[in-house]
C-alpha cells in the first residue's frame, strides 16, 4: 500500500507557496496525503500547488474517495473538492463529519456524493476499509467530530493510522488502534518539542508526547510487529530544519515525513 505526503506542515505555513518572506525556512505545505492513487486525505488549499509543482498534470483523476479529518482551513479547501469533481467527469465520494459539507455552499455540487461518517462506524470504499476514530482537536464546540483514520488495505489487509489533528490519543481510539495492530502509525508533531507548559498540547502533538505514547503502544503491543513511526502537520515556527527535527525524532523510532515523500505499507 503505497502513501504519498502531499503536504506534512501545519497551519502557520503560509498559504502563498511564491516564497519565505525574507527568511529562509525548510517549506512544507499544509498537510494532506494520497494512498494509492484513489483515496484522498485532507483535500487542503495546496494539492495542486503539488500536483502543479512536480509536473503532474491529472494526478488527482484517478481520485474516488476523499476522507476529511476536520474542517480547519488548512486540512480543507472545498473549492478544490468541487474541481477534483469536476474534473474527475465521475462519481466522487467524500466522507467527513456532516458540519464540513455546509462549506461546500449549499448547492449539489456535480459528480459529488457526500457521505456522513462516524467515530468508530467503519465503512468500505474500493480496495480499502475505512475506521474513522474520534480525535483529540477543537472543534467540539462547533458541534463538528474530529476524526483520525485507520486504512486498511483489503487485499492485502496491512492498514496504517492517520492521526493528524490530536493531541493524546484518546481512550476509544487506543481500543480500535490496538485491535487493528496497524502496521504504520503516522502522527502530528505540531509542537516540535515543546513540552511542558505550552497549552495547544490539548489539541496538538509534541514529540516528547510522541515518545511517551510510541512507549505505551509498544509495551501494549498495540500494533504489528513491523510497524513504522512517522510525523507530518510540523509547525514552521515550532521544528527547525528537516534535519533537525529528523535528528529529534531518531532516538525514538520516527521518521518525519516530508513534502514528495512515498513510503509503502
């Protein structure tokens, strides 16, 4: 099962891709990946600043399924879902909490099918089954679920966990992770390393957090013996240099993900 990051940056990226205002800083653009070549995660306001930039026009035509873990602007831009249909010239299928479809503007929307889901409700696409698992971010107010994802892959039944935007994995989600035993585990790391004393730990990752649940998993043997440790939705004003934070993360076992990056499951 192959993942490709489109985007591994938090919200402070700026969303003009033309350059760093004066300051030069490893880029990253808002986070959101492709898995295979049909399923969608977080369509953001840069996919196709991605698709534009390595030169591949149509990459996103072979797109059926799109999955939302919430509506924040950088995970979700719906003029880009309405021109995914657009030019898909066929049915296209978004899952997402209820709330995120009253962005699209109210009017049916061609070749859109809108598709409500819930925490803990798995549903089936081509090739895949989808568990979507009640995140740890700050929508709750606004009555919308935040959700993470498990992916598994039907034929070959490998799956992976999304978990970008949360802070701690909460308690339910734990149950359906450890059940599934995925054999990637990709998680926010917003926060670099800051831990203690910064309150967006409630909603947001940091890598000292990272660690200590990477620890927990582990002892618990809540996921397959081969699993695989990454990072994305790493904040421009909070990690340094890809190296750094890569240096950061290596004593634990993680990898963070980069803009381009593909890994197989």
């Amino acid at each position: 099962m192959k993942i490709e990051f489109l985007g591994t940056g938090a919200a402070d990226y700026p969303r003009d891709r033309s350059g760093d205002n004066g300051t030069p800083f490893y880029m990253r653009r808002y986070s959101s990946a492709l898995v295979g070549d049909s399923l969608l995660i977080d369509p953001g306001p840069h996919i196709y600043d991605y698709e534009e930039k390595l030169g591949r026009p149509g990459m996103f035509r072979g797109v059926t399924d799109i999955i939302l873990t919430h509506s924040h602007g950088d995970h979700y831009d719906p003029k880009n879902v309405i021109r995914l249909c657009e030019e898909a010239g066929r049915t296209v299928r978004f899952y997402a909490d209820e709330h995120a479809f009253a962005k699209l503007g109210g009017a049916a929307v061609p070749n859109l099918e809108t598709v409500p889901v819930k925490a803990a409700v798995p549903f089936e696409i081509p090739g895949y089954g989808i568990m979507p698992c009640r995140s740890n971010h700050d929508l709750f107010f606004t009555g919308e679920q935040t959700l993470n994802y498990i992916v598994t892959e039907t034929q070959s039944g490998r799956s992976f966990f999304y978990g970008a935007d949360s802070g701690w994995i909460v308690y339910d989600t734990w149950l359906l992770i450890k059940k599934a035993k995925p054999n990637a585990m990709i998680f926010e790391a917003t926060l670099g390393d800051k831990f203690p004393g910064d309150d967006r730990i409630f909603g947001h990752t940091s890598i000292p957090m990272i660690e200590i649940m990477m620890q927990t998993v582990r002892a618990q043997h809540g996921t397959a013996d081969d699993c695989r440790y990454y990072t994305t939705h790493m904040a421009r004003t909070l990690h340094g240099t890809h190296e750094e934070t890569a240096a950061a993360l290596a004593p634990i076992g993680a990898v963070p993900a980069y803009d381009g990056m593909i890994i197989e499951i």
